[in-house]
C-alpha cells in the first residue's frame, strides 16, 4: 500500500507577502543602482541580474513562477506556512534605545528537528596515529548524542529581507514557545514571553553569518527556510551561547538512542 504524506499549504496571504517583498526589493536595489557611479553601475547589474530577473518574475505574478515557488516550499521539511503578525525590534531614531512595533513574519512549522553532538575520532593505523601530519581519511565524525528537539517554529520578518540586522530572525520550540534557550546557538531576548523583549533573539551564526547575508540581499524565501531548517539542526559545544544538550538546559529536548 502506498503511503501518501500529505504537502504542506500555502496560503494566498502567504504568496501574496512573497510578491510584495519582491517588488518592495526591486525597488531598493534600482535606487542603489541609480545612485552609483555609472561606470560601477554595470559590474553591480551583471551581480545582481539573476536575482533581479527572479524578483520581476514573482513580482509580475508569473505562473509558472509561482506554480515553482510553491513547488519548492512544499518539498522543504516544513508541515505548514503562515503569515502571522509579531513584536519586531527596532532602535528608535531619536533616542537610540530599544524600541518595538508589530510587523508581519512569513511563518514555516518545520518537521520535528534531531540535533547531534559529533566529535571527530580516529580510525587511521595506529602507525599514523602520531603522525605530524594528519591525513582526513584516517578521521570519522561520530555521533555521541542525539536529541529529538521536536518541530520549530521559523519565524521570518518582513524587515530581515531590507536589514542587516541580525536579531530579527526567530527560531522557537513548538513544544514549549516561552522558553528562553530555544537552541544551542539561539536565544530569546528575554525570559519573560510576554515582553517584546522576548523577541529580540540572539544568535551565534557561525558559519552560516555569510549565507544568510546573501539570502537577506537575495530576498530569495524558499532558500531561506531551508538553510533555517538545517540551521536549528547543528550543535556546535564550542559556540558562544551554546549551552550543553540535556533536559535541563532544553525542557522539550528528548533524547534519542545513538
């Protein structure tokens, strides 16, 4: 018997706020194309031609764009997409202290995420085993740790897309949406959910800092809620906001057998 597993939704609401950050980002980007020198203006435009052209197309409403996008959001580990309206973090202009507005963030509920703790342990002969120089394929990663952390909710702001800044992006545990610690490299702004506080996070992106400044520049969606998928999915030990894996640390963590 063939087991179908059902697709995950796409609101209208949800391609429609897609379509407006498209147009609102070709908009951008041809005010800082104007404002260059025209002699730079033509090396900026063959940089950014490719995303230009796929923000026309989904900002024209192309159908077979659009029939796309949606085919890519719904093969993603995603079981459901919103669009829900949220506190955001702003600096005010005036005052330069900590300010807050709601604003609307495109929503995906991930499948339910493993976390690993792996470390590298040696497999090589053990005449190589002190060598001076390592050779990779005497090293395997192993895994010391799973951990069945459940399904996330991954929350991205309509501002993130036109913004460098890094606090924006929201990352929170279906199982338990009010704790602080919602991953290894994650954290809410506050341990008081009721606060808007709450939701100015803080991140240790890693390696992942310089990805998600193109998605940012790119506006590209689906990317995005992939590369935030894999995302909530990595433990480093050696981040600066890791706290270790356990139960304590992560109330809705379940361990896994390894």
């Amino acid at each position: 018997m063939i087991k179908i597993v059902p697709r995950a939704t796409i609101p209208d609401e949800f391609v429609d706020l897609i379509v407006d950050i498209s147009v609102k980002k070709v908009k951008a980007i041809q005010l800082e194309v104007d404002a260059m020198d025209p002699y730079w203006r033509q090396f900026h435009l063959k940089k950014v031609g490719t995303t230009i052209s796929r923000l026309i197309s989904i900002a024209r409403r192309d159908p077979q764009v659009i029939d796309q996008l949606k085919t890519t959001l719904r093969s993603l580990p995603y079981v459901d997409y919103e669009v829900i309206e949220k506190p955001i973090y702003r600096q005010n202009q005036v005052t330069y202290e900590d300010d807050w507005m709601d604003t609307l963030y495109l929503y995906g509920l991930t499948k339910p995420v493993t976390v690993e703790n792996t470390q590298s342990q040696y497999i090589g002969p053990k005449s190589r085993l002190h060598a001076r120089i390592r050779r990779p394929e005497d090293y395997a990663e192993v895994v010391k740790e799973r951990w069945d952390m459940g399904p996330y909710q991954i929350y991205l702001p309509v501002e993130a897309f036109f913004s460098s800044i890094a606090s924006l992006w929201q990352f929170i545990p279906d199982r338990m949406p009010t704790v602080w610690a919602r991953t290894p490299h994650h954290k809410a702004g506050s341990h008081n959910a009721s606060e808007p506080k709450f939701w100015k996070a803080e991140t240790c992106w890693g390696s992942f800092g310089s990805v998600m400044t193109t998605l940012q520049a790119d506006a590209d969606i689906p990317e995005t809620f992939r590369t935030l998928y894999f995302y909530v999915t990595r433990y480093n030990p050696g981040s600066v906001y890791s706290l270790k894996v356990s139960q304590e640390a992560y109330p809705f963590a379940r361990p896994l057998p390894v």
